[in-house]
C-alpha cells in the first residue's frame, strides 16, 4: 500500500532509534518525555514521502510552521529498517491521550 502525502500516521518505531540523543535531538520539541519500557516509539506525524527504499519521510515542526509559515519545515526520514509498523488513521487525538494516561513512549509533530 503506498501512502499518500499528507497521510496523517502513527508510526511505530524501535526505542533505541527514537530515544538516541541525535534523534531527540530534532524530536524533542514534540516529544512527551516519557520512556515506556518496551521496545516501541510512537510518532504522530504526516508523510511526505514512502517511495524512498532507504526509509520514511515525515515533516517536522508542523505545528510552529502552522503558526509562523516563516518557520523552516524540515523533513525527517526514518529508517525502514527502524520501522515497526505505520498505523493510518484520520484523527489520533484520543489514541495520543490514550497512550499518555499509559505510559506509551510518543511523539506528536
């Protein structure tokens, strides 16, 4: 299935990958600081592009772009291989809830 742009995801990623100072490092504005135990990541984003063999592409600061288009919109591409799964949904808000009252490890761009 190919994912259309703009496609609103869920994007389950491995931990490690999620969590690596380098990753947070662009994450961090969005991310809720918890750090559940398992082996998974969420990340509530859109998709810019799933046709690249190396990995996804999502956007980044979307909400400070929404607010100030003056603020740069850069891309993100995740690893294939650090993909767990893609969940595509149109509204996550009560899944992202969910997951906070849970302890779940995620992430909304």
């Amino acid at each position: 299935m190919r994912l259309k742009v703009n496609t609103s995801t869920a994007i389950v990623v491995k931990s490690s990958w999620a969590n690596s100072c380098a990753i947070q490092f662009f994450l961090r504005r969005a991310h809720n600081g918890s750090r559940a135990a398992d082996q998974g990541h969420v990340i509530f984003a859109r998709v810019l592009d799933d046709s690249d063999i190396r990995g996804l592409w999502i956007e980044l600061n979307k909400k400070e772009h929404d607010a100030d288009p003056a603020v740069e919109q850069p891309a993100l591409m995740i690893p294939w291989a650090e993909v767990l799964a893609v969940v595509v949904g149109d509204d996550f808000a009560s899944t992202i809830v969910e997951g906070k009252k849970r302890g779940i490890s995620q992430t909304t761009i």
